[in-house]
C-alpha cells in the first residue's frame, strides 16, 4: 500500500488517528467458523429457535467474549488505536456484542417453543405485495463485535495491526468455550433435551455483554459499568491481560503460546508502544521548533508592525491588538509546553527509566499527556495566524484541497 501511494504522489497514513476530531482508520476483521464439508455454523437459517449448531456455537461465541474481553480488547491496543477507540465512528474501548432485536429475542428465549418467524415483516400498506422481511443482521455500526448475518465482525482492530493476532485471540478463546460445552455435554444423558437448559444458562450468565444500543453515548459507559464490563481505554493496561494465570492456562491448554512466549509478547508490545510514543515525542518537538515556531513569530512580527502603522497613521488598532495578544499569549504557552515536552522525551529515554513497564507508564502518564497539551495550543495558533504564514498544510487543505 504504501510503494502504491508514492509511486502516484501519495503517502499511505496507516496511523490509526492522524487528524483529531476526524474518522481515525480501522480494520473490520470479520470472522467465522466452517465445517469441513463447507457448512457456515454461523448461518441462522430460517429458523434459528431451532437451528442446534447454530446456538451452540453462537453461545460459545457469547461465553468466550464475555469472559476474555480483556483479552480482546489487548488483542486490538497499540499507541495508535488509543486514540481511535471510542472517539468519533469508532467502536469504543468497552467490548459487547451487537446481535439485533428479533436474533436477541431468540437467545434470550432459547429454552421456548417459539414458532414465530425470525425475520420482522415490513408492512407495505398493500395488500396484493408479497412479504418484504427487514433485515436485521447489522444496522450498528457502533459495535465492537456485531452479528454480520452469518458471521461476526470485529472491528477494533488498528489499520496498522496485522489480522494474525487478533484472530489468534479469537479462535483459542472459542476453543476453550466450546471445550467446556462439550465436556457438559458429554456427561448428558439426553443431549438434544438437555442442551436448550445448558444454552439458557450460558444466555443468561453472559448476556451482559450483548448491547444493541448506541455504544458511542455516555449512558453506555455507565451503563457498561454496571454490568461489570471493563473498560480499558489505553495499551499498557491492556496488555496486563497476556499475564494473567487464565490467560496463560488456556494458551497453554490448547497449545497455543507457552507462559515463556506470552512474556516475551508482552514486553515487545510495551517496547513498540513506548518506542512510537518517543519517536512521536521528537518528531512533534522538531515540527514545533523547526517549522511552527518561527513561523508564529514571524507572524507576530509582521502583525505588531503593521498595527503600528496603522497607529502613525491616526486609526484604530484595537482589533489588532487583540489579535496580537491573543497570538503572543498562546506562544507563550506554547513554548512552556514546548520546554517541557522536551524535558519529558529526554527522561524517557534517560537511564532513569529502565524498565520497560515503567518507561510505558511514564510514556502514556507523562510524555503523552505533554504532547497533547503542546497539540493543543498548535492547534489553536493554526486557527489565528494567516495561512500564508503557517508552515504545514492545515485541515482544510488536507481534506478538501485536493
């Protein structure tokens, strides 16, 4: 993607937020499991209150999210996604599962007789029209994990991040799910009987995580709380979930990773997150003093010699002043936050910080935080000096000069 994007003039971004307050960039990684003869065991049929396969394997899903979403959640952290998780269209940092009204009514009610059709109809007001049904299988685009039709879509994951991980997650935690269920399974004397009781226990012990809602507002926070959701809005605290004794048990159950290789993982997260933590930290430090910074005072400059020609020649300057306060007072604190950035990303990489953990917490607790604030005031110097003056391309070029 990238030798394309240079070879027409382009640059391909793959940072998963590199405007603020616009759309960041994300991968859907869609995700299903197939018999070998070819059979979607995610397809619910025309009647999924009785399609067996298809419940079963839906509630595996259900039990293996609820009970590993921070390993999901970890499956899907970097620098950059921290800051797309939960911020305009992205899916928030709180893991649950969208399913639709009518296939959420099924499971919660999956111990019924119930001989209703599964798809709602739409009534068209005409009586000779054949039935048109409403199609339920995805109208959330808010959801992390949502029901697809016939397959699920996880859409936390970063657009730099590989698919390979996440997957990774995915399958052992289903595994381990569907090896519980069949270990209950095996003691019954009458499965087809018994199951429906196993499934309305799964249901109603991990329904916690289904939300069809609106997983973008503040009352789904809250609302996530109380359910016992977590919800884990940065990278370092994040990974903890690689080490914890559940986690490591059940990778080394199924014979995926060893207590040994999930460590090494965990270390080599924390080292990437610190390290594009640093090089932004510079790279931001250098923009600033190289570019930002003179332009702004050149700027100031010019508008404090205009204003006094302006006085010698007997008007009003009040509307320059104001202007050139209000450049000279948000320079100022420019440089401050500028001086302390510099302060940071030096301590950062300083023998003081050895620890990769620590260095991570130090990162995100105080280089981050400094960065944002120098941010903050670039942003807002872009919005008061002439563009003329300003020396990289601003939001509006960006987005609509093309």
């Amino acid at each position: 993607m990238r030798r394309v994007a240079k070879r027409n003039g382009f640059e391909c971004l793959l940072h998963e937020k590199p405007f603020e307050g616009v759309n960041g960039s994300g991968k859907h990684n869609n995700w299903s499991l197939n018999t070998n003869t070819g059979i979607n065991l995610f397809s619910p049929g025309k009647d999924p209150q009785n399609n067996l396969p298809f419940l079963v394997f839906t509630c595996a899903v259900i039990k293996a999210v609820d009970e590993n979403a921070a390993l999901l959640r970890a499956s899907a952290a970097n620098a950059g996604n921290d800051h797309r998780l939960g911020a305009n269209e992205a899916p928030p940092a709180i893991v649950s599962m969208f399913f639709g009204d009518q296939l959420t009514k099924v499971l919660k009610n999956i111990n019924k007789k119930n001989t209703s059709s599964f798809k709602e109809r739409l009534d068209m007001g005409v009586a000779t029209l054949p039935d048109v049904f409403l199609d339920d299988t995805d109208r959330n685009r808010t959801s992390p994990f949502a029901f697809t039709g016939n397959k699920f879509e996880f859409r936390m994951v970063g657009s730099s991040a590989s698919i390979a991980g996440p997957n990774t997650i995915l399958n052992t935690i289903v595994a381990e799910s569907l090896c519980d269920i069949a270990d209950r399974m095996e003691i019954m004397k009458d499965v087809k009987t018994e199951i429906y009781g196993l499934l309305e226990y799964i249901i109603s012990k991990h329904s916690r995580v289904i939300f069809n809602g609106n997983s973008y507002s503040e009352s789904w926070k809250e609302e996530a709380a109380k359910r016992g959701l977590p919800n884990i809005d940065n990278s370092v605290d994040a990974y903890s979930a690689y080490l914890s004794p559940e986690a490591i048990h059940m990778f080394e159950k199924h014979g995926v990773y060893s207590e040994k290789e999930l460590r090494a993982r965990y270390e080599i997260k924390l080292e990437k997150y610190v390290k594009a933590l640093n090089i932004e930290a510079r790279a931001m430090i250098q923009m600033a003093k190289r570019q930002i910074l003179p332009a702004v005072i050149k700027y100031a400059g010019d508008l404090a010699e205009a204003a006094h020609k302006v006085s010698n020649a007997g008007f009003d300057i009040l509307p320059q002043n104001e202007l050139l306060t209000e450049v000279t007072k948000t320079l100022r604190s420019f440089t401050e936050h500028l001086k302390t950035l510099e302060e940071k990303s030096a301590k950062s990489a300083s023998p003081e910080v050895d620890k990769i953990f620590e260095q991570a917490i130090f990162c995100r607790d105080e280089l981050k935080v400094h960065m944002e604030n120098l941010r903050q005031d670039a942003d807002y110097l872009e919005t008061i000096c002439d563009k003329e003056y300003w020396p990289i391309p601003t939001y509006s070029k960006l987005l609509f000069g093309i």
